[in-house]
C-alpha cells in the first residue's frame, strides 16, 4: 500500500505467484501490480513465507525463511 505521510495508508493490492512451493534452488521471479499514478512518498510491502517448513521440506519444523533481493518502484 502507498502513503504520503507515512501513517495513513491506502488499501493494498496483491500480487500472487505459481511457484510451486516444492521447487529446490535459488531463482527469480518478478512479481509486478498495475496501479492507477498516485503521488505516494512510502510504500509498505508485506511478502509472508509458509511459517514452519512442512514435512516435506528438508528444513522440516524449522522456521521457513523468505529473501527479498530487490523492490523496484516506478
């Protein structure tokens, strides 16, 4: 969501990707939303990762970890 003072924010909007969760490695993958122009002078960004790592997971029970390389705003 956008701010311009950076207390009140719009409404968020999603971006949603099909990944499957089993896939192994590093990548990258773009993820993008079409916004109609608006001044905004924050932006808050919240990407959730699945928690624990499942059972099938080589990390099983452990925390699942999320890394976000890169936000590009235009």
């Amino acid at each position: 969501s956008f701010s311009a003072d950076g207390k009140q924010f719009g409404n968020p909007v999603s971006a949603t990707h099909n990944i499957d969760p089993k896939s192994e490695g590093a990548f990258i993958k773009e993820l993008s939303v079409e916004l109609p122009q608006q001044k905004a002078r924050f932006v808050k960004l919240k990407a959730t990762n699945f928690g624990v790592c499942p059972p099938w997971h080589r990390g099983v029970g452990d925390d699942a970890w999320l890394f976000v390389d890169e936000i590009m705003v235009e």
